[in-house]
C-alpha cells in the first residue's frame, strides 16, 4: 500500500510501473527496499519459533504432496533475469523458498504496517504478504496453488490472527509522530493529499476524520481503528439528499471501469476480464435479475477512507459475505503462455511476470475473491433493485457488513467497511435502468464518498 508524494515523471523509466489506483507502489524498488529491511532482520537475528498459525501454514505445505510442489515450483519459476533475480542492492533474490517465507512472515506478524519515507520520494506502507507473494503469485505454480481451496482455508487462518493483532493496544504504536508513524509530517500530508484531492479543503487531519488530537494515538486505540477511522459528518455531504434519481458515491475511490450489457456469466480470467454478475454476487438467487447489467467500478487507495455508504435510499433486501481468494493473481498477468517446457524447466528464465501485479486483476477479482454483497430495493421506482459489491484484495479481504435484511437505509447512510487497507467495489444496475454520468475511468482524483457518481435520467 503505497501514495506517492513525489512526482511520477521523477521515477526513472526502468523502474517506472503504472499501478492502477495506486495498490503498490510506481517506483518498484520502494516495496523491494521495505522487503529487503525485513529480510535483513529475520536473517540477522537468531531463528525464531514460528507462531502457532505459520507452524500450521508450514505443516500443510510440507503434508500434502500437492501444495508442496506448489511452494516449491513457485519460487523456481521467477525467471532468472532483471528485475525479478536480485534485491535492490544486488545481492540475491529476497524471498528465496517456502521455509524463508515463513521466517519473514515470522518477524513481520509482530508489528502493524508502518509508515516508511524511502529515499526516492515515495511514502508507503509495508504490507506483508502482498510484498512477499508479489512475482509468485504471477507464476504458474503459484497461480494454481492461490487457487487452492485448502491454501485459501488456511490464508483465511493467518489473515485472521494477523487481524487480532492489529486490533490489539500494541498495534497503535505506529501511529506516533516519528519517522515510521502514520502523523508524520509526510504521512499526514499524504493521507490529506489523497483525502482533499477532489475538494481542496482543509488539510487538517482533525477537520476531516473523528478523533482527538491532543490524546496519544489521537485517540485511536488500535491501527485497525485508525484505519476504518470515522469522516465527520460535514466533510462529505450526501449528494442532493431529497432527490432520489441522484446516486450517490458508496466509498472514497478512483473510478476503475464502467461496464454496460455485463453477462451473467462470462470468462473473468481473460485478459479483458469481462464482469461475470452470477460469479460477483455469489451465485445469488437475485443475481438472475442482473442479465445485461450496467457495473460501476471503482477502486479505494491504501490512504482512503474505508467505510461503505449507501449509494441510494431504500430497503436492504440481502447483505452477506462471500468468502473467496485471498492472493489470486490470473495467469494472463503472469508467465503462463510466455515460457517453453525448456525455460520453464531451467528455472524460470525465460517469460516476464507482470509487475503491476493485482492492481490490473481488478474485474478478475470481483468473481473470485472474497467479497461483500448488499442487495438494495431502492425507493426510487425507476431503480428497483440494485446491488453492492465490496470487493476484499490481499490482505484487504476482511468485509463487515454493519446493516441487516430488512433494514431500511437512506442514502448515505454506512453499509459496512473494509479492514487492515484499500480494496474495491462494484455498483450493479439491472437493465434497463436509465443509469448515466458517471465520472470517466482514468481520472487521477478520487470521487469523495456520498457525492454525486450517476444520475437516473427520465
């Protein structure tokens, strides 16, 4: 989880990716930097036992002669060339098998994600596992064993024991003023960046979210609750709250993709990802009524606001969580179709892995991975019912939904959230929904949650 406070055109070309909604970082080298800082630590210190749920992680990879090999082949099939084969400073590949892994792991599940200035301009996050799965997810070993049922029960395991963590007092820590801690002079500027860049308002953390600045933490009793931190009630205003054909903004997000005719089932894995609407609403019953669906896609930055508004009035009708993936990465992102038996064989050299990663597997993702679904029966007639979808990435798979079946909701009212980073989410519109005005996919700024995103035309 990254934000820039640099300018994009200062990375140099070689190390330059275009990360759709910023999910990691521009500049390459700055996750490798952080991993590397971990690394250097865990094999520095004397070995430590592996907790409780990494000595399990490592009991089924090395007990099932299937999940094994995955681990195994994994590793071997990053191909043996720049900038896949060396760390930043040139020594050797950072993450180098299974057990080194769970070494990492080991160190990193001790500490909540800190706030790092690296020396080329960037500010970001540590996130853990998306640092260390980055090229292996991409490979074909690594695709299959992500795909895994029993791999993705026992992710489940380990993101949920994680999440304790950064529930806990101690978690908090990094949320001080230093270097590393997220009301830096940098980290504050950054999250304010992100959180103003439609409205130029105030920079004033305190202005925007809930919290006490004079407390210790600003008041904030875990990194889990400074990070699904409260707006105040007058920094996003509900958009034209008496007019129900005005629909409103459900998350503080980038616009991702706009989508019309969408199928009830379609090849999601393709490199064109078309949105397959009976995959995405989980095989729902309701999801029949979607055919031809109109989708609105839209993508929330590590440093946004994280909580789920209803995006129009009405009653809900459904909410559940549907679990799924937790690091699948398709194959078009990957090696698979680039390498020969031969290359494969001699250790992966031969086809790239796409460094952008999950951050372009966004429609991919809204049929597999684990996600939330609110099913709205809006008050406006010409809207009918309408879907949410909370779409968890990585780490970022944990979705409460915070409303139940039969509550009525008014439009900017909360939904629900998303915990531990930046995720996305999906707006589902049947056909013939006279749906329209939504902001155009590629703009650099985020839409504010509960402003305007679509208007019903008559």
């Amino acid at each position: 989880m990254v934000h820039q406070h640099g300018d994009e055109h200062d990375i140099p070309q070689e190390h330059f990716i275009n990360r759709h909604g910023a999910w990691l970082p521009a500049d390459h080298r700055v996750q490798h930097e952080w991993l590397k800082t971990q690394i250097e630590h865990v094999d520095k210190s004397p070995k430590k036992d592996l907790i409780p749920v990494l000595q399990e992680f490592k009991k089924l990879i090395e007990g099932n002669s299937r999940i094994y090999m995955y681990f195994n082949q994994m590793w071997e099939e990053i191909p043996l060339k720049k900038p896949y084969d060396k760390d930043p400073a040139g020594v050797h590949r950072q993450i180098r098998d299974y057990r080194h892994m769970l070494a990492v792991l080991n160190h990193i599940f001790t500490q909540a994600p800190q706030w790092t200035d690296a020396a080329f301009g960037v500010g970001m996050v540590g996130v853990p596992m998306v640092g260390i799965f980055d090229y292996v997810m991409a490979t074909p070993s690594g695709h299959a064993a992500f795909l895994d049922p029993e791999v993705n029960k026992m992710m489940k395991k380990i993101l949920n024991e994680w999440g304790k963590f950064l529930k806990s007092p101690k978690s908090a820590e990094v949320l001080a003023s230093h270097k590393e801690g997220w009301f830096s002079q940098h980290a504050v500027k950054d999250v304010m960046d992100v959180a103003n860049a439609p409205l130029k308002t105030s920079h004033r953390f305190e202005d925007m979210y809930v919290c006490n600045p004079s407390a210790r933490y600003y008041g904030y009793a875990s990194w889990d609750d400074f990070f699904t931190r409260q707006l105040r009630e007058d920094a996003r205003p509900v958009a034209s709250p008496g007019d129900d054909d005005v629909v409103a903004s459900a998350c503080e997000s980038r616009v991702y993709n706009v989508a019309r005719h969408a199928k009830l089932r379609d090849r999601f894995w393709i490199k064109s990802q078309p949105y397959s609407v009976l995959d995405m609403l989980g095989h729902d019953p309701l999801a029949a009524q979607f055919s031809d669906a109109t989708v609105y896609q839209a993508f929330l930055s590590a440093l946004s606001y994280h909580r789920w508004h209803a995006p129009v009035s009405g009653r809900i009708v459904r909410a559940f969580v549907k679990d799924g993936t937790y690091f699948s990465e398709p194959l078009f992102e990957g090696p698979a179709g680039g390498y020969s038996e031969g290359e494969r064989s001699g250790g992966g050299s031969g086809g790239d892995i796409d460094t952008r990663g999950i951050s372009v597997a966004q429609g991919y993702l809204t049929a597999l991975a684990t996600r939330a679904v609110v099913f709205i029966q809006a008050d406006n007639p010409a809207i009918g019912l309408m879907a949410f979808v909370g779409v968890g990435m990585d780490e970022v798979s944990t979705c409460e939904i915070t409303v139940s079946q039969g509550q009525h909701v008014t439009k900017g009212d909360q939904l629900g959230m998303f915990h531990f980073g930046g995720s996305s989410h999906c707006l589902l519109f049947r056909a013939g929904v006279p749906v329209d005005g939504f902001p155009t996919p590629g703009r650099k700024e985020n839409v504010p949650v509960r402003s305007k995103v679509a208007v019903i035309k008559k």
